[in-house]
C-alpha cells in the first residue's frame, strides 16, 4: 500500500504521515528533508539556491546531512522552497522518492507533490491543509517552546511566502490530486485529524 500525502508547511501532515506509518508499519519518506538538505548544502557550498545550476549541484549533499537538526529550521526551510523550483533539482531527487514508494510492502510519503508527480498511481492520497492562522499559531506555539524570538506577524508572513512561492511554481507545484481526499485540519485536534485521516485511508483500501 502507498499512501500519499501532500499539503503546505504546518498543516500536521508529517505528525499525521508519521502516526499513519507507525499505525499500518510502513516506512516513511519525509520528502521535504531532501529538499531542505539541498538548501542547506547550496549554503554549505556557498551557492545562491535561486542559481539553478548551484541548486543543482547540491543535490549531491552527504546522506549524513539529513541527520542535522539544522535542516528543522525555518531559515532552512525558506532554502529548500527557493532551491525546490528548480526543475533539474525535482528531477534529481526524483528517483529516490520513486523508488522509497514503490518498495515491498508500500510506504508513506509526504511532501507537495507526492500524489500528483512521485507516486501519481498510490493507493491513497490525502491532501492535509489548514488556514494560514491556525497554522501559524501552530508555528508560533513550537517556536516559543524552543525559545526562538519571532512574532506570530513574521511567521504568517513567511507562511504565506512559501505557500504563494510553492503553489505558483510551474514545476509540480503544491496541489491537490483530483482524486486526493482534503482534510482541513484548522479545527481539529491530533486525535481527531488523525482519526479523519485513518478513516479515509480505510475507505480507499
Ligand atoms: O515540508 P517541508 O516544509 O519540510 O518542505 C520544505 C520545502 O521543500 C517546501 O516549502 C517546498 O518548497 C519543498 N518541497 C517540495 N516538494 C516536496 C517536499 C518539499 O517542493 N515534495
């Protein structure tokens, strides 16, 4: 079984993607780390990630990276959308992403393209969003928790900067595959998206 799952920053899905792979004991690709690894490594190189040939080059980023809690960061984050535009840089990660999917046994993937360009022919497709404040609040709750200043002002604003920089890509943009159930996780708890999210999955199986 693959399970696809796609939806913007903050939304919950990789607390969901985690939870549905624990549930169904599948492995599970976080795709936006492999973007976030090339943003960090264009810095690394001391590249410009809007240059398409130095977003291109590190794609060749160390598998060890990926382990870096730098990677979790929002400033990382804006790298990875700025480099993830690129379309040799899509096409690059590409087959990793194609290939965790069609393992045995199937997989759980998220990201923004996962159910419309990696794995267009998955057994599921969820598509998890929710309204920039929530989200945001969402944002501002974890930033306080590790004691980073920043107002929930500046968080809605990055939030939106990459929603309008993700969804108006010409190259897969973020969006919903016609056939992908939408949960909008606004005003649902964990438990419950979670229990949506489940549901769905059951219903497509
Ligand atoms: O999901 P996460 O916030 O870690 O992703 C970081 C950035 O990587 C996103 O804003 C997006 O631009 C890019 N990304 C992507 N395609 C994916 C996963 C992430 O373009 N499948």
């Amino acid at each position: 079984m693959i399970i696809a799952i796609d939806g913007p920053t903050a939304s919950g899905k990789g607390t969901l993607s985690k939870k549905l792979a624990a549930h169904f004991g599948l492995p599970h690709l976080d795709t936006g780390l492999l973007y976030r690894a090339v943003g960090r490594q264009v810095i690394v190189n001391g590249g410009d990630p809007d240059h398409p040939e130095q977003a291109l080059e590190a794609v060749a980023f160390p598998d060890a990276l990926l382990d870096d809690p730098v990677l979790r960061n929002e400033a990382t984050g804006s790298l990875a959308s700025r480099a993830s535009v690129h379309p040799a840089v899509r096409q690059a990660l590409f087959e990793r992403q194609r290939a965790f999917a069609l393992q045995d046994g199937g997989a759980v993937l998220d990201g923004r393209d996962i159910g419309t360009v990696i794995a267009p022919d998955a057994d599921v497709k969820l598509f998890i969003t929710a309204s920039v404040a929530s989200r945001a609040v969402r944002r501002f709750k974890e930033m306080e928790a590790k004691g980073v200043s920043i107002t929930l002002a500046e968080i809605e604003a990055d939030l939106e900067r990459r929603d309008a920089r993700d969804t108006g890509r010409k190259d897969a943009p973020l969006m919903a595959a016609p056939d992908a159930v939408t949960i909008d996780t606004s005003e649902l708890g964990i438990e419950d998206a979670f229990a949506a999210a489940l549901a769905a999955v059951e219903a497509a199986t």
